[in-house]
C-alpha cells in the first residue's frame, strides 16, 4: 500500500516526532542537544513556524507548531535534518544516515488536546526515565512556562494565556497541570495519532479540517462504502 503523504495544514497546530535510525542516539553530549535546539530555533524563523513547546532526547525529539504555510513546516525539518546531520557526523567522525526515515506529525484540536500535548512533551524525560521531574531536563520548554528562565525560541498559544491573568498565574496553572499528569487514553491518543498520521480531534474538527486539503484527515470506517439510495 502507497504511503500516505505527510499531513500539513497551516494555521494549525501540528504534534511532530524525529526519531534515530534504529532508535539509536542523536544527541551525545550536552554540545549535541544545544546544536540542535540552534538549529530548530533557527530554522523555525527562518520558514515562518511558531514553536509552542519542544523536548530533546537521547534518540529522538518532539515538537508542538503552527506553520504559516503549507510548506513552512516540511522545509524547516528538511533544514534542521540536513545541517544537523553534518554537525553530528563531522563531530563524532561517522557517516550515513542518523535520522529513522521521514519525521512524523498530526495535527491536533487545540481546544481538547494542545495543552495536554504540551504535557505529554514536557512529561517525555519522565516517561524514559531521564530524570525525576519535568523541570530537571534541560533541553526543553518546560522551563520557560513555569517561569525558570526565558526562551526566545518559544511563540506561547493563547491556550497558555488563557491559563491566567498574571505570568506568575500561567505558569503556577501550568506546572499543576503538568504536575497532574495524563490521563491514560489521552496519552494513548496522543501517541497513536502521532504515529499514525491521522489527525486528532472530534468530528466537527475533522470535518472542517478536511475542507482544507485533499489529503484524508481521518481513518475510513473498514468495510465497503454504503451503497447509495
């Protein structure tokens, strides 16, 4: 079966992975992860992409973002997968691949889903056993939210403004949601639609979702198409 192309609509937040080649490490050192995170700053401004929230790992990372245009997202990762490659081979005297094929995204409802993608993000050095707490991983936006220190890389959604009327508010609302964690079906959501490509969200969302590419949004009911009246 053809591969579906990758989803991209702009104006619309999309949940983005990058993973290793056989899961193996792309960042080896701290100098690793700061290159990077340069690299995601630089080519998230120069093709026009707001990043809400990013985390770096050991074998792969994940990124929250709205493109301003169809090709604003494809292009930066392109970029950032091409200049970092170079960086990383030349510095660790290697040569081929690094990445595990083409990154992967969906597209997600902000309403039901973008702050608790901004969780599952924050809460990934936690899952893997990186570290105790969201706010002792370096390499990610955790820190900006709950006011430890300012990242000029990161656009906030007004979902995070509207966590409350004061800084010291939104990031007191923010770092409770976090501390709360997830659910157990919407992390399983959030990952599966990652994964899968499909777009995450209710009807109505995927509905007026479709209206703006040809690409199929959601997954076909299985079986034959009802036969007409």
């Amino acid at each position: 079966m053809a591969r579906l192309p990758r989803l991209t609509v702009p104006g619309y937040p999309h949940h983005v992975i990058q993973r290793g080649n056989n899961r193996q490490p792309i960042c080896q050192s701290a100098a690793d992860f700061d290159t990077l995170l340069r690299l995601v700053a630089e080519q998230a401004r120069v093709f026009d992409v707001a990043l809400h929230a990013y985390v770096l790992m050991d074998n792969h990372f994940h990124l929250l973002a709205t493109p301003a245009t169809g090709d604003g997202l494809p292009k930066m990762m392109q970029a950032v997968g091409r200049r970092y490659v170079r960086h990383f081979n030349d510095r660790h005297g290697r040569s081929g691949t690094l990445w595990e094929g083409r990154y992967r995204s969906t597209l997600i409802q902000p309403e039901r889903y973008f702050l608790a993608c901004m969780a599952y993000i924050d809460l990934n050095p936690v899952r893997a056993g990186a570290c105790a707490a969201p706010r002792d991983w370096a390499w990610s936006s955790h820190a900006h939210y709950i006011g430890l220190r300012h990242d000029p890389a990161i656009t906030p959604h007004a979902l995070y403004w509207s966590l409350g009327n004061t800084p010291f508010a939104r990031e007191a609302a923010y770092a409770e949601l976090v501390h709360a964690g997830l659910a157990a079906d919407v992390r399983a959501s959030l990952t599966d639609s990652l994964l899968s490509g499909w777009a995450l969200g209710d009807a109505p969302y995927v509905a007026e979702l479709q209206k703006h590419t040809p690409r199929r949004v959601s997954k076909a009911r299985p079986g034959r198409p009802p036969k007409s009246a």
